[in-house]
C-alpha cells in the first residue's frame, strides 16, 4: 500500500497523461504484487478519481 501513496504523490508532479497512465499503472501493479504475497489471487486495481 505505500507504493501507491508513493506514486500518487509523485503523480502530481506528471504533466502528461501518458506519464500518469504509467503511475497509475505501476500502482496497480504493485497492488498485484501485495496480493500475490499474501497468497491472495493477485488482481490490481486503482480507482482514479478526478484524475
């Protein structure tokens, strides 16, 4: 969880979409990883609100 905080404070510094598509991919990917960790089917998923 604090690589997605991570990278949505780093997300405010992007300017390009493609350059938040990345961040938020990146996110959801890491809350893939934690899921896997925790033996847990390791689907990510990050809701972008007003993003």
């Amino acid at each position: 969880m604090n690589s997605l905080f991570q990278s949505l404070e780093e997300e405010k510094t992007l300017h390009s979409s493609e350059d938040q598509d990345v961040v938020f991919m990146q996110a959801a990917l890491g809350e893939a990883e934690d899921a896997k960790a925790l033996g847990e089917v390791p689907i990510g998923a990050v809701v972008i609100f007003n993003g």
